[in-house]
C-alpha cells in the first residue's frame, strides 16, 4: 500500500493531502468545541456566543481551543502524509542544518517589517470604505482582532510562556510543517517551477487565514518564508523566521496595546523604514549569494538525472 502511495503523481498526492488537512480541521472543530463545554464547563449553547464575541474571561478556553484546532489543522496531516507517503516525497520536511542562514533568517523577516507595513496599506485601499468587499470582510477581521486582544488582554490571567507557546511558538511550527514543509514541495514537483510553487504555496497560506484585510502581507511573508528554505535548504529557516514575526506581534500588544507600533513610536518613523529597508536588500543579496539552491534544486523539483540531461541538451 505504501509503495502504490509513494508512487503516485505529486498533484494527486498534493488533493490527497487537502483532502486529509481539511479532514483533520473538521475533527479538530469538534475537538476544539469538546474542550471548550468538558474542560472549560462553558454550555454548548453559549459557546457560539464565546466564539462570536471574544472577551479576557474566556481566553484559556479560547487559547488551547486554538492549540488544539492548530494542531489538528496542520501538524496531525503532515505526520500522516509522512507515514503514507513517506519522507522522500517531501524530502524529510527539510528539517535539516542550514548553517548561518538559518540564525540570520529571523533578521531578514524582521527587517522585512517595513515591506509587510507598505503592503498593508495598499491592501487596505483595495477594499474601499463602504464597499460590498468591506461589508464582506470586515467582521472576519473585527472578529479576529477581538480573538487576539481578549487572549492578550492582561485581564486574561494567561502566564506570558503560555501565551508565547499558543501564539508565537505552535503556529510556527504547525504552519511551516504544513506549508513550506509538504505544499511548497509538492507544488514544485507539479509545476517544474520554484518561483511558481512558492508564490501558490503563499497565496494558499494567505487564504487560510480568512483575514483579507491582511491578505498582501501575508502573501509577501508566505514568499519570502518559501525562499527563505529553499535558500538555506532548512525548513528551521522558515519556522524560526515565522516565530520571531509571531513573537514581535506579542510584544508590540503588550507594549502598546495593539499588534502595530503606533504613529508615533521610534519604528514607525520614515528613518527607521529607510534603515531596515537597506539591512533588508544586504540581507537579500547575502542569502542569495550563498545560496543552497543550486544543488537543491533538481531534487526538490522532481527532475531525475535523465531529464536533467535531455533538458540540457535542449537548450544547447
């Protein structure tokens, strides 16, 4: 059975493995609410309520609801999709050394803030004030804010290791697993084409989320997330990169009481972006230069040593 698996084309191992996480998100639904009426002894009925208006006084609840919808999500199909398929479809998750580009990953997202803040703003002159697309959006994005704020809130009573682990260190992890660690691969195998597979690979990320008013950034962190492993051939790159990004979103609430610094902190100025715009491009071009992807390159994309040969002889 596992061979017949194996063997199988990698978009059909790619719907195979949709088909498995979206199976796992409905159990873990169910779980979630389980957790929520057993552990939490909130009534069945009045968890709708708890779910559509957040507040501090449930936040554990809400906090390991989220632990356990994010693990069933995303890091109980990339443990069945490894046992099923096996490792070399997706090259062991690529949870490999990647030397320095690993430490200097988290350096490069953080520098990229600048980058994400830009194309926040243009994504939220793409969905006008009063349009059918804000009508349509927005409450997604209110409530979701409302989320994040009640399990921040310090009415919550939540220890800040706990609050680091659900929301900085687990979504890290879970994610990249699922997107960078399984999706990114197989959609290069499918596509022949990198560049193609981690911009489809990030858009698929964006989406997930369901919050539109942040689609662009997320889109833009998604890429670089997928450079960033096929850069230093570790999937580390991404998740602690990932981490950091969830990290610095923590102690910007706890700071100022929101996920972004306000106008007028020290960050926000025009020579704070100038400053992190150039370490940023440095960044770029070191990991460029250094790069793994040459002798990565025709694994990760499927190309056996014949096709490699006959492309070669093509473009001669």
């Amino acid at each position: 059975m596992n061979a017949l698996l194996k063997g199988l084309h990698p978009g059909v191992q790619f719907l195979l493995f949709i088909a498995m996480l979206l199976t796992f998100m409905g159990i873990g639904s169910l779980t979630a609410l389980g957790i929520g009426t057993l552990v939490y002894n909130i009534p069945l009925v009045e968890l709708q309520v708890v779910l559509a208006k957040p507040t501090p006084e449930h936040a554990a609840a809400l906090l390991w609801m989220n632990n356990i919808t994010q693990i069933f999500t995303f890091l109980l199909p990339v443990l069945a999709f490894y046992i099923l398929f096996g490792r070399e479809n997706i090259h062991g998750l690529l949870l490999r050394r990647g030397g320095i580009l690993i430490l200097l990953a988290p350096l490069l997202m953080f520098f990229a803030g600048g980058v994400f803040d830009l194309s926040s703003q243009l994504n939220q002159w793409l969905i006008p004030e009063g349009s059918w697309l804000e009508r349509t959006f927005k409450p997604t994005e209110e409530l979701a804010e409302h989320l994040t704020s009640a399990m921040l809130s310090r009415e919550s009573g939540l220890s800040i290791f706990v609050v680091f682990l659900s929301i900085a260190v687990i979504p890290a992890l879970c994610e990249e697993l699922t997107f960078r660690g399984v999706v990114q691969p197989l959609l290069a195998k499918m596509t022949k084409n990198i560049h193609v597979a981690i911009w489809l690979t990030a858009a698929f990320f964006s989406l997930i989320h369901m919050q539109f008013y942040g689609f662009l950034p997320r889109l833009l962190m998604g890429a670089m997330l997928g450079y960033m492993v096929i850069w230093s051939g570790s999937l580390w790159a991404s998740i602690f990169a990932h981490f950091l990004n969830n990290a610095v979103a923590i102690i910007l609430y706890y700071q100022y009481g929101s996920l972004e610094a306000p106008d007028g902190a020290a960050m926000s100025q025009w020579y704070s972006y100038l400053f992190s715009t150039v370490l940023l491009i440095f960044l770029l071009l070191h990991f460029i230069r250094n790069s793994r992807w040459p002798w990565l390159s025709f694994e990760y994309l499927g190309i056996t040593s014949s096709q490699a040969g006959n492309d070669k002889a093509g473009n001669s």
